[in-house]
C-alpha cells in the first residue's frame, strides 16, 4: 500500500483534545483518523450500493407493473386475512 501526507488545519485546543483522548485510548492521532477515514468511506460506499440496489428494485417493479404483472388489492386483503387468521389461530394456542 502506498502511503501519502494528508495535511489539514484544526484549532489547536481541539488537536490537544484528541490526541489526549487517542492516547487514552492506546491509539495515535493518526491511526484514529486513518480508523474514521476507511469506516466514512466504507459507510458512503455502502450506501452508493444500497442506492443502487433500490433504484434497480424499483425500476424493476415499474417494468413489472407496466407489463401488467400486478395483484389486485382484493388478492392482497384476502391473503392478508389469511395470514391475520394464522395469526389469531396461533395467538389463541398460547391462550389456553
């Protein structure tokens, strides 16, 4: 892995405060922002690919819709009542 400088300005009552708290913690200064560095890319990155995913999840159901691939809102209640009366069925179980 090839390394680099990475040079930023911050006040220095806040430079204090952090290496204080990093060397209460066993770490470098550096090694907590290297830490802070790879988890903000690993979190945007992961949310670029979740973006992804809901935008190909859409676009698919549209595509489906639009091809007529739908359930009616009747076939919808019915199968929700099915799984209300399960519901109910089990919940009684545990009653008696």
């Amino acid at each position: 892995m090839t390394e680099t400088t990475f040079t930023f300005r911050v006040d220095e009552t806040l430079k204090a405060a952090f290496a204080e708290a990093a060397k209460a913690n066993d770490r470098t200064g550096a090694q907590l922002l290297r830490d802070y560095m790879r988890d903000f890319v690993r979190k945007q990155q992961e949310a670029t690919d979740y973006d992804a995913w809901f935008q190909a999840e859409v676009r698919a159901g549209i595509d489906e819709a639009n091809a007529g691939d739908t359930v009616s809102a009747e076939e919808v209640e019915a199968e929700a009542e099915a799984w209300r009366a399960e519901a109910r069925r089990k919940l009684a179980g545990f009653a008696s």
